[in-house]
C-alpha cells in the first residue's frame, strides 16, 4: 500500500525528498508550508490515511477562489517539464530559487536543479543570492509582484541571469515593458500546478504541450499533466477530459500563433441582467490617476444577481470611477461598491487572495 507522507516545506527538506522520488529511493509526500493556517489546508486535501491513488508528489492547487484541492503529479509530468523548460531556455543552467518550495513554482526549480546535476542557490535574499551564482547559465523563476519590486531595488542582479521566468499570475504589458527597457530578460509563463507549473512560454506552448481551445476555454495536453486531484474521482473527471486539462481561463490564438490570456471563465458575470466582463473594468480602473492598483469581482447579490465590487488602492470616489468606466464602457458595466484598501491580500503563491475579497464584499 502507497502512502503520502507529509515533510516541512522548507527548500532543503523538499529538495531532499524530491531527490528520492526521481531516482526511485523516496516515499511520495505532500511539502507542509510553515504558515500553521496554510499547513492545516494542506492535511486537509493529503488526506494521509487512506491509501495514495497516484503520482509522488501532491502539491494543494492556490485556493485563490476558495478551498484548496490536492493536486496529484507523477514523476514523468515533474521530468517532463523540467526537460522541456531546459530545451526552450537553450540548456541545463544553475537555479536559484525564491519562491516557496511548497508550491509548483518553486518546486520544478528544484527539479531542473536534480535533472541539471547543479546545486541550487537559495537565498532569503535576491541580490545575496544572485551574487552567490556559480554557474555558466543562470535562471530564475519568481511572480510578478517579485520583479516589479526587484526592478526599483537590484536591477543589476537581474541582468546577470540568462532568463528569469515569470508566472503564478498575469504579467501586465506594463511590467514587460519596464524590464525590457532595462534589459532584464524576463521569459512570462503560463500554467497552474495542474500542469507541473508552467506550459506556455511567452504564448508558445513547451515540446510535447499542446494549446486548444473550447468555446474560448483554454485546454492544455501533454506529459506535463496531472494524474488527477486527490480522492476526488468527480473532479478529475471533469477536468481531464479526452486526456486535455480543462483550465478555468479564456484565451484566443493571435495572427501570429501565440496564445493570450483573456481572463478567467468567471470573468463574465451577469449584473442586472447585463453580461459585464470583469478583465476590461479593472483595466479601466487602472488608467484612473487616482487608482495605484484595483481588482473587479462579482459578488453575489439579491437584486442584481452578481454585484460589481471594485477593491481599489487609491484616493478615487465611487462616483469618479463610475464615471472613468462609462466614458469608455458601458454605464452598466460600471462597479456598484468600492471598496478602498491599504493593499491586495496576496496568497503565497504570488496571486490575489479572491476568496478573500468575496469576504470583505459580503
């Protein structure tokens, strides 16, 4: 009988067990993050009684829009990525890492690093960790909120890396602009933890990965996959479907072959009998002087179905934004409530906490 073992999240304790489950001497196992609270979900999905189904690692998918499902990855789909991201980046080079271990991200860092046969780096700290790179090739792998930051404070060390890959949320064309024009080669990433982290590169899907789309619905292929969500037989099924990853996103293939992002499928809300797409509101927002940053969710509503709730950093008025939205969308599109905050709550793993803004609407 398989079982699932739970192990600290901490680099060198996942980079320990990921060595053995790739050369066959490990246990499978579930990283524990150190966060007590994010720890508690994670138990919750690895469920470490009953016998393990498949894979050797479970990995809890974000829980951006609520709780958290145990997401299954076999060895070939660890491999398989880890091989096609080397073969896109133009070989093997030295990682270092500073994401959390516990997440896709940061684990198929340490996975390139075990096939690659080059130590890791892992620093709290970028430049200390930047400065303590040996290897010929250099990468990196971080969120967006990462770089932006890193752009103001050590624009330096990231020139000195070979690529840097960026993902776990959107990379606006703000920020793309921003590191081109200071020559940090930034690689943006699209995948989830379903699909052994990144797939997509820079809208070009890895060897082996394939892009499909199903009424605007993104379905991804390949060996990159996951075997499945942990002891939920329903779920999988209604994921992986004729062997492709049903996604939670909308895209569209451009003229020149690339795939975009164009939101998620919950994107389009109906408010007042009106079909409002969430993406071109918040877009809007940001265009807005007063606004330094802004989310747009739907919110369950007795009268209008699903209100319009702007969560917004800035000085703006409910009324001001109202107006910015309608001189170039419709009035009905506009947001019903604001909500002003100090900051957007973040998950660990680089994305917004959507559940919690539900939360603070309700």
């Amino acid at each position: 009988m398989t079982t699932l073992r739970l192990i600290p999240g901490s680099p060198p304790g996942v980079l320990s067990a990921l060595r053995g489950v790739l050369d066959g001497s490990g246990d499978p196992f579930a990283p524990l993050p150190a966060d007590p609270a994010l720890a508690e979900r994670v138990r919750r999905v690895a469920r470490v009684d009953v016998p393990l189904e498949s894979g050797v690692v479970m990995l809890p998918t974000s829980g951006s829009s609520g709780e958290p499902k145990g997401v299954l990855l076999s060895r070939t789909a660890l491999v398989a990525s880890a091989e096609a991201t080397h073969a896109r980046l133009g070989g093997p080079g030295q990682w270092l890492l500073v994401m959390p271990a516990y997440f896709v991200g940061g684990l198929q860092v340490l996975t390139r690093s075990l096939l690659a046969g080059i130590n890791p780096v892992m620093a709290e700290d970028f430049g200390d960790g930047a400065k303590a790179m040996t290897g010929e090739r250099r990468y990196t792998s971080m969120v967006p909120t990462q770089l932006a930051r890193l752009l103001e404070t050590d624009v330096e060390a990231l020139r000195s890396f070979d690529a840097i890959l960026v993902g776990a949320a959107a990379t606006s064309a703000d920020l793309k602009q921003r590191a081109h024009d200071a020559h940090v080669n930034v690689v943006t990433t699209y995948g989830m933890t379903e699909t052994g982290g990144g797939c997509v590169y820079d809208g070009r899907p890895l060897d082996g990965v394939t892009v499909a789309l199903d009424n605007d619905r993104v379905v991804l292929g390949g060996p990159t996959l996951f075997d499945g969500y942990r002891l939920e037989p329903m779920l999988t099924a209604e994921a992986l479907q004729d062997k492709g990853f049903r996604t939670q996103d909308r895209g569209r293939i451009k003229e020149d072959g690339r795939l975009e992002i164009l939101g998620r499928i919950d994107d389009v809300v109906i408010s007042g009998g009106v079909n409002v797409v969430l993406p071109s509101v918040q877009q809007r927002l940001l265009t807005h002087e007063l606004v330094a940053d802004a989310v747009v969710l739907g919110v369950d509503d007795q009268e209008w179905g699903s209100r319009v709730v702007a969560f917004v950093i800035g000085t703006a008025t409910l009324d001001e934004l109202r107006d910015h939205v309608s001189a170039e969308l419709p009035r009905t599109w506009a947001p019903r409530e604001l909500i002003h905050l100090d900051e957007l709550p973040m998950l660990a793993s680089g994305k917004v906490d959507r559940q919690r803004l539900r939360e603070l609407a309700r």
